[in-house]
C-alpha cells in the first residue's frame, strides 16, 4: 500500500513539473496516472485517509489542467469528484485544516468555471462553500497566510458574481471585506512581493463598485 501511494506521489510530482514548464497534455496524463495509483489505494483500504486526500488531490491539479487546455466540463467533473474525496477525509476527521483548505481552494475554483460560464448562481454557491472553508482555518490559525489570501481572492470574485446578479451593495460588502483580508495577509508577510499591487486593485474595484451603486 505504501509502494502504491509514493507511486502515485512521485507521478503528480511529474504532472506538477510538466505543468509548469506549461506542458498540460503531458501533465495530464501524469495526473491521471497518479490519480489511478490513489484510487486503487482506496479500493484496496476505503478507511485510508490518507488514500482519498490523495485522490483529492489529484483529482483537483486533473481539473487545474483540464480548465487550462478548456476542456469545462470535464474539469467541472473532477473538481467535484475532489471535493466528494476531502469530504470523505472531513467526516471521519473534521480537524484536517489542510484537507479544509484544498477543498476550499476546489471549491474556488469550480466557481470560476462556472462563473465563466455565466451560471452565476451556482458560482455564487461555491464561493460562499469556499469562503466558509477558509474562515474557518482562518478562525483555528489567524495566522495562516494562505487563508486570508485565499479569503481575498474568493470575495473579490464574488464581487464579480454579486455584480451579474444585481446585488451592487452586496458586491461592495464582498469586495471590503477582501480589502481588509488581504491586509491581513500583509500583516503577516509584509514583504510579500504582490500584495500591495493585489490590494491598489481591490481599492480601485471598491471606488468603482461604490460608484455603480450610487
């Protein structure tokens, strides 16, 4: 069992380099191949956690791929076949915050597609899913960085969705509270390289938001 999942590691370790160097095809496959490897763990042992976290995972960098090459609703099926594999992991231990934070992060992101696909309600849904799962980890770690990144990039595109929707005041209260969670993301790593461009810009998307409202 151990041998099958390093194999599925060292495999997303490859669709992680292919993705980079922007070789989505060949990532593809490395994701595929790895998720394989994790789904197999889980046949074999259904109360290894360990084992659907992986397939999480691995279900959730397919999707990142399949978006990228646009491919929607086969990345859409993965990104919710990823969140089916953390919850498995959260039922039995809701304490995994870094299983919480990787379903948010999932969860974020089906929200993009379906936003650019204009199904802005249920995009509004997996934002409100996401944001959920951040503030929590937040709450147990105020001093997690990733989560009140995360937090600003996910109300900052809510904002967005509120917006298609006709809520502007709604989308003005979203995009606050962006501002004031990606200043706390400065808070904790004031020398963070893209910070302060991120929050000029959320500023700038504030001033305008307020000024369609009024």
């Amino acid at each position: 069992m151990t041998r099958l999942l390093d194999q599925g590691y060292e495999l997303l370790d490859l669709g992680d380099v292919q993705a980079d160097q922007g070789n989505f095809r060949e990532a593809l496959e490395q994701y595929r191949r790895a998720l394989a490897h994790f789904e197999e763990a889980t046949e074999r042992r259904p109360e290894l956690l360990e084992g659907h976290g992986c397939k999480g995972s691995a279900l959730s960098a397919l999707g990142e791929m399949q978006s990228a090459l646009s491919e929607w609703p086969e990345a859409e099926d993965s990104y919710t076949r990823a969140i089916a594999a953390f919850d498995e992991v959260l039922k039995r231990s809701p304490e995994m915050m870094g299983v919480l934070g990787e379903k948010g992060a999932v969860l974020r992101n089906r929200g993009e597609l379906r936003s650019h696909e204009s199904r802005d309600e249920e995009a509004l849904e997996d934002y409100n899913q996401a944001l959920a799962a951040f503030e929590e980890v937040a709450r147990q770690d105020p001093d997690n960085f990733d989560a009140h990144l995360y937090k600003s990039l996910i109300l900052s595109a809510r904002a967005a969705t509120l917006i298609a929707l006709g809520g502007v005041q709604a989308s003005v209260e979203s995009l606050r509270g962006a501002l004031a969670a990606c200043s706390r993301a400065r808070e904790i790593e004031p020398d963070h390289k893209h910070l302060q461009k991120v929050e000029s810009q959320l500023k700038m998307m504030l001033d305008l938001t307020r000024r369609t409202g009024d």
